[in-house]
C-alpha cells in the first residue's frame, strides 16, 4: 500500500519521505493525520489512535457479548421457572391406587422424598414388612418379594435408594439406611401412614446391599429381621435389638457365606440363624422363602405352629448347612 498525499500538502519533503504507512477499518494514517480513503476527509491525531480503534472495537465486541450472555441467562431462569414445578411433580407423585388379580392393592406415593410402594393385601392382619433392595436401588425390582409377602398375609413398604455399583456398596448402605431411617416416623405414626398397622409387627426384610442395610439398624420397634444374601460391609453392623435370620446361597458369587454372612452372623448377638441354601447362587429360592415366612411369622406374629419348621432346618431338603442360636421361647 502506498502513502497518499494531497496537491495543496505543504508537508515538508523530509516528513513526506517518513510518511507511515497504516490502515485501520479504511483510513490511512499519514505523518500523524488520518485521511479517510474513501471520502479523502482529513482529521488530525497520532499514532496512538490505532490503538484507540482498537479498544473501541473491543469494546463493542464485549458489550455483544455481554448482552447475549445476559439473555441465555434470563431465558435459562424463564425456563426453570416453568419446569420447576413440573420437576417437583416427578420427584414426589401424587399418591396413586392400582390393584392387582393376585390379591393386593398398591399405592405408590413419596414420603419426605423418599419413593415408595406400598403393597396391601386383602387378607391383611396388621403386619407389615419394609424391604431394602439391592445395589440397584429401584423399589420396582422388589414387587416380586411383595407379591410373595401379601399372599402369607404381609404389607410391605418397598422404597427407592440411589443406584450404586458393587464397588460402592458401603456408600449405598449409607444412603438406603437414611431413608430407611427417614420413613421410621411415617410408618409408625398412624396419622400419616396409609393403612392401620400393628405397631408390635413390623419387620424388615432386605437383600444384598439391603440385606447390608438391615443389619446396620437399631431400633427396637423392630420386632424381625432377614437378611438375604448380605454383602459384607466393615464396622456397619448393628447390635440387634431383635431376632435376625440370614439366608445365604451355596453358589453366590457375589456374597460367599464364608466371607459375608457368616461374618455378620458372628458379629450378632442371640436371637440369630444363618442358613444356606443348596445349588443357589445370589438369590432365594422356595426353601428360602418357607424360612423367611417362619421366622416373620414366629417372632412378629408369635405363631408358634412354625416352631417345627426352624429347629428341623437342618433335616429340610435344600439346605445345606445352618447355624443357630435363638431362643424356644415366643417374644411376649
């Protein structure tokens, strides 16, 4: 590009051999003047406009930028203000009623943020069970165990717990405690709870990671407890308060009985029972549950005629070892 001059400049020969050569946005910087290339309009200034252009673009740049970011913003706050309460509606339903061919009704509701089914069956006596699941933490994964309780005559209260992996389990513990503990004042207060229940038959019933969980609970509402299949968590074992079964499998990969049930079952205090059921793996099977139902049966509902069922445990097709040491008296 080369310096331009006027015919009238009067600029000495000497400046106009130094004249310097620049263009910023369309104006030439000539000896200290600006001359615009298009309409030739001189204005006086110095080098050290460049820089000023500059800053000014800047500025107007950072002001655009500035005014964009101010509304995705505002259009964020909008919209959260709209789904907010759509969120909320998600996090805790509005209690709903189905009912079920196979003799149960369910009322699946939230209470304190806790998620819950609640299983009632029509032949319901006043006990109920609470269940803790697994690792998974889905309340649905459980309708299974419910399903099995309501036809013995059992309500059961299957909640929701943050999902972990198996490395994890003692943060899943934590947490499944919490809300295990955070739904104690709801059961036991009959002005929130659903349906009327027998407050001296409430038991708990957990597997694997629940199983855990169970077994880390102290409270001496607690009339029975099973755990199935405990994934053994260290210092995480309670002093029970109440008569505690653990059922274990003889192919469970995931909890070997050497290594996490009968770890528990030595940590605990009488009443206690360990069984282990033959050619199972993490899981209970038929046998496993004719057990589970005795020992609710006999500690929550004083029913001695199961008596038979738990002292031959040993003679019983399907088990292939256990360990006892509980009492022949029924809780008064």
């Amino acid at each position: 590009m080369r310096c331009e001059s006027s015919a009238n400049d009067s600029m000495p020969a000497t400046q106009r051999r130094k004249r310097i050569q620049a263009k910023v946005f369309g104006d030439y910087l000539i000896c200290g003047s600006f001359r615009n290339s298009r309409t030739g309009d001189r204005r006086s200034g110095n080098i050290s406009l460049l820089g000023g252009c500059e800053t000014t673009v800047v500025k107007k740049k950072f002001a655009s930028l500035l005014f964009i970011y101010l509304l995705i913003v505002v259009a964020t706050l909008a919209a959260f203000q709209i789904l907010q309460p759509k969120i909320e509606a998600l996090e805790t339903p509005e209690e709903t009623v189905g009912t079920s061919d196979l003799g149960y009704s369910v009322i699946t509701s939230a209470y304190s943020g806790v998620k819950y089914d609640l299983y009632c069956p029509s032949n319901f006596s006043g006990s109920l069970v609470i269940l803790a699941g697994g690792t998974l933490g889905d309340k649905r994964y459980l309708s299974g165990w419910a399903e099995i309780l309501a036809e013995a005559g059992y309500a059961s209260l299957a909640f929701s717990t943050q999902p972990e992996g198996l490395h994890n389990v003692p943060r899943y513990v934590n947490n499944c405690r919490s809300n295990l503990q955070t739904l104690f004042p709801f059961v036991f207060d009959t002005s929130l709870f659903p349906i009327p229940i027998d407050e001296n038959s409430v038991s708990l019933v957990g597997m694997s990671g629940g199983g855990a969980t169970v077994l880390s609970v102290n409270d001496t509402r607690i009339k029975a407890t099973v755990s199935v299949c405990p994934y053994y968590v260290d210092d995480s074992c309670a002093d029970n308060t109440c008569p505690v079964l653990i059922i274990t499998g003889a192919n469970d990969t995931i909890c070997p009985q050497e290594t996490h049930g009968q770890v528990y079952y030595c940590e605990l205090e009488p009443d206690k029972m360990i069984i282990e059921q033959a050619e199972v793996g993490h899981d209970i099977n038929s046998v496993g549950w004719e057990h589970l139902i005795a020992w609710l049966n006999y500690h929550a509902k004083n029913d001695a005629s199961v008596y038979s069922t738990l002292i031959s445990v040993d003679d019983c097709f399907g088990i292939s070892r256990s360990l006892s040491d509980f009492s022949e008296m029924l809780p008064s």
